[in-house]
C-alpha cells in the first residue's frame, strides 16, 4: 500500500498552526483509503523567531572637531547568530558619534531586515543586544608642543610678562585660535 498526503499544511513566517491534512491510501493505481476508519490526531506547526546577535568593530583618530562615526561596515555577525542568505538589513541613521577627546561605545541599531524581495521580514528575527560585543569610537588628544617665549630685563617696579609663544609640535585645528 501507498499513502499520499492531501492538502498538508506550510508554513513560513514566526508563528503556529495545526498541522491538518487527510490521507488516501492506494493500492497500486487503487484507491483504497474507504476500507480504513482513519482517526486524525494532528500536530502544530510552528516557526520561532531567528535570533541574531553581532558586534562592531573598534574606531579611534587624533582630535580633528569632526565627528568620529559608527558604520555599517563596523558590523560583523556572531556565527551560529547571521542572517539568513539573500536577507539584508537597514540601520537606525543615527550611528554612534563622538567629536570630542573621549570613548563611546560603537552601538549601531537594525531598524530593518529585507528578504531578497525587498519586503520586511524583521518580526521573524530577534535581535540578542550584547554591550559586551560591541566596540568602542575613541578620539585621542591631538598633541601639541609649544615653546614658551623668554623675556628678560632689568629691575624696575613694573611686572614682566611675556604672553609669546610658538608652536614647536603638532597644530591646532583649523579654525581653532
């Protein structure tokens, strides 16, 4: 005897169903499926969320009065925790940023992930947010030497002062007085 299943259930996206369908039974090219009391005690069906998980990558540069920034590039996903193939996603637009002398973590945010046919498919996934992955944008003090200029004279009840100087090593920023 050959048994066939009729009008199975699929299913594709995160969720449940019962798993209904009915059975003819053949022999050979007959179907005999009328001779069988068939008692249906059915299952579930049932897709859970893929869990993601990635961390960024570390950025540092000399103080320039521009911003250091977070990119998409800085993403590297956990293995065993990608996305599936052909599936892509879009980052929150407000990446981590950092102007002054300092560290900030590198946290970028998926605001979106894509099948290959453009349409959301972002409730299938979960996110696993780890600070301890994520990596840090530092801007480093720009150094500069300056020579402080010498003044001499002979004693005459007023202050001396000398405010001259000259820079030796490194500049200022551009712009910067």
């Amino acid at each position: 005897h050959t048994t066939i299943v009729n009008d199975y259930k699929t299913i594709k996206y995160v969720g449940e169903l019962e798993n209904v369908f009915t059975i003819d039974i053949f022999d050979g090219d007959e179907k005999v499926t009328n001779n069988y009391d068939i008692s249906y005690v059915y299952g579930t069906l049932k897709v859970n969320k893929k869990q993601i998980k990635f961390s960024t990558k570390s950025d540092e540069k000399e103080y320039d009065d521009t911003p250091l920034l977070g990119k998409e590039s800085d993403i590297q996903f956990i293995e065993g925790f990608e996305l599936i193939a052909n599936h892509t996603y879009k980052l929150v637009q407000n990446f981590a940023s950092i102007t002054d002398v300092g560290t900030e973590i590198n946290v970028l945010k998926i605001e979106d992930i894509l099948d290959a046919s453009g349409n959301s498919v972002f409730e299938n996934y979960e996110i696993i947010e780890d600070n301890s992955l994520f990596g840090t944008l530092t801007i480093k003090h720009r150094p500069v030497t300056i020579l402080m200029d010498s003044k001499e004279k002979e004693y005459d009840g007023i202050e001396l002062t000398c405010e001259t100087f000259t820079y030796v090593e490194g500049s200022l920023v551009e712009g910067h007085k």
